[in-house]
C-alpha cells in the first residue's frame, strides 16, 4: 500500500474524494497526512475527522518562496510519501521542489490543458465563448500546469452558465476521474519517462488516456 501525503488550500473535496476510494479500497494506499498552506480551512477539518494526521505550514511565514518549499519538503517527506497529490493546493512550486518528487507529484487543473492555465479557468472559458470545458489530472513539473496531461474529462458549456454553474460541473468530474490517476500511480501502472507519461507501458498523447 502506497503512502499519500495530500496538499490543500480550502475546502478539500478532491482530497476527501481521494480518501473515500481508499477506504473503500479502490486506490492501493492510503493518504498519510493532509498538509495545508492555510490555517482553518474545511479541508483541515474533513481530514480530521477521517482520522488522518494533518498539518498547517503558512507559507506567510516565510520571505521566499525557496524557504517555504524548503520548509515544505522537509514536512512533506517526514511523512514518507510514495506519491503527493495537490488538491487545490494554490501555490505555485519552485523546480527544486517539483524536482524532488519527479515522477510521484499529480496535480488536478480545472481547464482542458493547455488551455487555461493560471486561475479562473471557468470565467476565461465562458468569456471566450467555448462550447465545452474540463478538468485535467497532469504530473508536475517545473512548468505551472506544464507537466504532462494523463486524464481529461470535458463538459459542455451551457447558454447563459455562470462561472459557479461551470464549476460545479467540473468537480463533479474531478471527484471521479481524480481517485481513478491517484490509483494508477499507486499501482504503478503509470509512470513519468523522459518521453512523457506512460500507462501500462503505453505513451499517452498530449490530452491524456483515451484523448480523441
């Protein structure tokens, strides 16, 4: 069973989503420790009262950003960690830290990548008039939502959506394709090489597994 150190910055519902499919054994590890930039969030409190260890680490303690991912890896990694997920963890990493966990760092990114990256994906996608949006599960790199895509899920963009309506829409995706990557990684069935990501050996495209 692999060890899962999870990153988060609010409300954690991917995280929790990540925790329910081991525990229903559908994931071959269990989340070890819930780590949050922020003191307070929902996600502290779902993590606990799953009866996993949790820490806060305010990056507003620090003046760089190398000493708080310093201080973060050093955290991270008393844990053991095979694999790290950020799960809404709203930082962006410097490469040493990206560097470290090469290979065992997923991330999930509310847009079809390499749309969107940054923030308010969901505004940017009703703006420019898309008729459909998604979310992407990518392994990190030094690149902000750079690292290469694994698994994409799409939704249509309805007339007269809102940004909250299109985001809503978007997790109910990620609470389902999230678990699914965390566990491919867990079984090492999946795997970052030089080439990009593979699945059961296979280089998966630019958009991911099962990409049009």
């Amino acid at each position: 069973m692999k060890r899962i150190v999870v990153l988060i910055s609010g409300s954690g519902t991917n995280m929790q989503a990540i925790v329910e499919a081991c525990k229903a054994q559908h994931i071959e590890g269990n989340v070890v420790a819930v780590i949050s930039n922020k003191a307070g969030v929902a996600g502290l409190d779902k993590a606990a009262a799953a009866d996993i260890p949790t820490a806060v680490l305010s990056h507003k303690d620090f003046e760089t950003r190398e000493a708080y991912d310093a201080e973060l890896q050093q955290l991270v990694d008393s844990y053991q960690p095979d694999v790290v997920v950020l799960a809404g963890f709203m930082r962006i990493l410097t490469a040493e830290f990206t560097q470290h966990y090469h290979g065992r760092m997923l991330n999930i990114h509310p847009s079809l990548l390499p749309k969107y990256r940054g923030i308010n994906t969901h505004q940017r996608a009703l703006d420019n008039g898309d008729i459909e949006h998604g979310v992407s599960v990518h392994f990190v790199t030094e690149e902000l939502d750079g690292g290469p895509v694994i698994l994409q899920a799409r939704v249509p963009v309805f007339e007269n959506d809102s940004a909250d309506d299109l985001q809503q829409r978007v997790h109910s995706q990620e609470h389902r394709i999230y678990p699914l990557v965390v566990q491919w990684l867990c079984s090492e069935r999946l795997k970052l090489t030089a080439k990009g990501a593979t699945l059961d050996g296979t280089l998966l495209g630019p958009q991911g597994y099962a990409a049009d």
